[in-house]
C-alpha cells in the first residue's frame, strides 16, 4: 500500500475527519500543515488566531505521535510543500478537508492541477460544516437571506453521523525533520497572551471538554442563560469549531440523537445552524467580506475618525457594558455574544465608524474570528447584510447593561474602577449624584472616562443618515 500525504489546516483533529480516515483506509500516512499566509490575503490570521493555531498544532503534533504518525510543519508557497513532501515520503495521494471560505477555492483548485501534473491523485472532502455552503436553497433555486426558513431546511436534512476517532495509524519513517512548531513565528514578540493562556484550552481534548461541559449543564439553560453575560451560559465552542478541532457532526449527534426540533439542545443548534447560514450567505455572496449586501449601503456617510475607533478598541468609551466588552476581549480573545453586539452597534450606529473597521478589529483579536461569522454579525448589526436589524434598531447600552447584567458581575470584573457603584448607577455613572461618585472612588472624566457621545443625540443622527439612503438621498 502506497503512502497518502494529509494536508492539514483548519481540522486539526483526529476524531471525524474524512481526509485522515480515507487516508488511514489506504495505508500509511504522512501528515503536513502548511503555514502559508500570503495565500489567505486579505484574510490571513490575525494574531489572536496565530497564537491559538501554535497552541492546537502543538496539541495535533501530540495526539498524531501518540496514534503513530508524525506532523511534519512547513511554511512557503502550499504547492511546493506539498509536491516536496511528496518526493520525500513517495506519497502518491494526497487528500484533504475543504476549507468554506470562497476565496480559499483557488488554492484547491490549483493544487489539484499542480499534483494531477505530477501524476499525483488528490481527493478532497467536507469537514467544517455541517452542510455544504452554497447548497441549501430556497423554491427558487437561490439562496436564503432570512435565517428561519434557512434553518428549516436545513433542520429537515439529515446529518452525516460523526466517524470514529483512529486508534492506530501507520507512519511513515524517512529522513529530514521539518520545522520546529516555533520557526513558524505564530507567537507574538511581545508576550501580550498570558490572558489566553488563563481562558482557553486550545487542541481537540479541549474542545472535547468544552462540550462535554456544556451538555452536562448549561445546555438545559441556554435559552434563558445565553444573553447574560456573567453567567457560564454559552458553549465557547466557537474557536474550536472554527480551527476543526471539534467537528460540526460530532457537536450536533453529540447534542441530539435525533430531529433537532422539540429537543432539548434545539436553542443551541438553532445557533450552530446560525454558523452554517453566515456560511452559505459568503458563498452566495462572496463580495460581502468588505462590501454590503444590500448596496445602498455603499451611500452610507461613515465617518472617519481614528481617535474614537483607538477609545472603542481599548475600552474607553465611557459606556460601561461596552468597555467591559471590549477589555475582555483584549484581555481573553473572546467577547459574549450580547455584548458584541452592543458594541458593535456603538460603533457603527453611535459613532457612525464603518462597520468594516470593526470586523477588521474582531479579526485581528478574536481566538474565534471566523469570516463567514464575523461578515454575517457585522453586516447584522450594521443594518446592510441579510436578516438583518432594521436599521432604526439602535441600542441604548445602558439600557442594554442593565437589561442584560442586572447585577453588574460583568461589567465590575472587567472596569473595576467602577466596582463601587451601586446597580442603579453602574451602567450610567453620570447620572450618579456627586456623592454617590465620592463614596464609590469615581471621578468622571479621570479615574472612568465620560461618554464620548450623547446617545440620544448619537441615535438621532444615525436615523438621519440611515433614513437619507433609504431614501436613495
């Protein structure tokens, strides 16, 4: 039995991956990641991602030793890497699982050329959804932009179960080491992540207890849990998912054994569907990684103002639910869900800064950052992609903070400056009277930051503008 070469990159796992298990069926296999970024321009990794990518290739390098086999690392141009692989092992096969975004289908397409010269057979397979992107589609032959009838079609179809996770694989024994995991330069200079360290466990055992945790409680409370952001309410599967290192199948039949509907994890897989759908809208709709869908948007008079996107980024807004937001993402590489969206919306809505400036951000510092996701909320709360909110939908994140962290946990652990407040206060320090200020240590303006805007005069001139385009002005 010939060798077969596995190319590694965003299913980084053992357990149901088809390319590793065909190739296994065949005989030995000699397994690869190629570190190859200019190839992912304009969407190469940012560095919240790098660092978790070291951290899970170190995690596959270990449970590939541990089955028999050896991770191989290499950086350079992927058609190179791979046919030199090829030589040096006598692979005459190479397979593995396509990756969803459509402006990565030309590095496939071309490495299948590039071996098929070098009468090398390649086989490609489906791993990092649960359906395909592009193939749900509505009466009409196209695809959905609203997300209920997307999930109903997709909730009638069935999903593959998950294979099982290979007990033994064949190796392969030849010459020459490859690169040590640290020579591909994915850690920051600066050690900024000692946060991430703290939050995550990155590797397929870590993604296997963060679902085992979530089914053994949280799951029960998602429904009412999920929007509350001091509470361990959500999976946190989301940067696991999004680096393969747990499959879609094996998070879905894991959950529930049979139709989704009336079962109990239905509210979590109604949000596992909601990844599939942002997926299927960037295959319909490639262009929206930077352009809206709906393209009167492209009229919208966004401002440009770099001093109040560096306050947004670091936390200084003045608005407590959002700084609490956006330090736990620079803290952790992970915001909830409830809070994105309140600072997104202040963004985009309050500070009129164009949702793209945003998104770059979120990819830059999210360990889950994620195209298809990061396109879909951004475009969501921007009022210009599919299903989205309307567009006089503006969040007031007071009212949000105090809605949504009754107690005030959230935003005292992540702007403790603020921790002395009383609840009535805490999401609205100005309007605090002076001595309640005193008595909690807070000075508005030197130890917190005063608002940057007035939301109420910030809402009126977003309607404004949102209402000139709608009305084609």
């Amino acid at each position: 039995m010939s060798t077969t070469l596995v190319w590694f990159r965003r299913d980084l796992r053992l357990d149901d991956n088809p390319a590793l298990a065909a190739a296994a069926a065949h005989g030995p296999v000699a397994p690869l990641f190629v570190w190859a970024p200019d190839e992912e321009e304009p969407w190469a990794p940012g560095s919240a991602s790098r660092w978790w990518l070291h951290q899970s290739l170190a995690a596959l390098s270990a449970d590939l030793a541990q089955a028999g086999a050896r991770l191989r690392l290499s950086r350079g141009a992927s058609v190179e890497a791979l046919l030199a692989e090829c030589r040096r092992t006598g692979a005459r096969r190479v397979v593995w699982n396509r990756l969803p975004e459509p402006h990565l289908r030309g590095r496939d397409e071309a490495m299948a050329r590039a071996l098929a010269s070098a009468g090398i057979e390649a086989a490609a397979f489906d791993a990092c959804t649960l359906w395909r992107p592009g193939s749900i589609r509505n009466g009409s032959g196209n695809g959905f932009q609203v997300f209920t009838p997307f999930w109903r079609a997709g909730a009638a179809m069935p999903v593959e179960a998950p294979g099982p996770r290979p007990a033994r694989l064949q190796g392969v024994e030849c010459d020459g080491e490859g690169l040590p995991l640290a020579e591909l330069g994915l850690l920051p200079a600066v050690d900024w992540a000692s946060g991430l360290h703290a939050a995550w466990a990155p590797g397929e055992a870590g993604a296997l207890d963060a679902l085992q945790a979530f089914a053994a409680g949280p799951m029960e409370r998602y429904a009412t849990d999920r929007d509350l952001p001091a509470l361990p309410g959500v999976s946190r599967l989301a940067p696991h998912l999004h680096f393969g290192e747990v499959s879609p199948r094996r998070v879905w039949h894991d959950l529930c054994a049979g139709p989704p509907q009336g079962a109990p994890a239905e509210p979590f897989l109604r949000q596992l569907a909601w990844r599939e759908f942002a997926h299927d809208l960037l295959a319909h709709h490639p262009e929206t990684d930077a352009e809206p869908l709906r393209p009167e948007f492209a009229r919208f008079p966004w401002r440009s103002d770099p001093e109040a996107l560096r306050r947004w980024q670091r936390g200084q807004t003045g608005y407590p639910i959002v700084d609490a937001g956006m330090r736990e993402l620079w803290a952790t590489g992970w915001m909830h869900n409830r809070v994105r969206m309140i600072a997104a919306s202040f963004l985009v809505k309050d500070l009129l800064i164009p949702w793209q400036e945003g998104a770059r951000w979120f990819w830059e510092t999210l360990v889950d950052a994620d195209l298809a996701n990061n396109t879909m909320g951004w475009q969501w709360v921007a009022g210009c992609g599919a299903d989205a909110a309307p567009y006089f939908r503006v969040f007031n994140p007071s009212l949000q903070g105090a809605r949504f962290d009754t107690t005030g946990a959230y935003v005292r652990r992540w702007v403790p400056e603020l921790a002395g407040l009383a609840d009535r206060w805490l999401h609205a320090p100005w309007e605090a009277p002076a001595d309640a200020l005193r008595a909690a240590g807070v000075e508005l303006g030197s130890s917190t930051p005063r608002p940057m805007v007035d939301h109420a005069q910030a809402r009126q001139a977003s309607l404004a503008a949102y209402k000139a385009i709608a009305a084609g002005r």
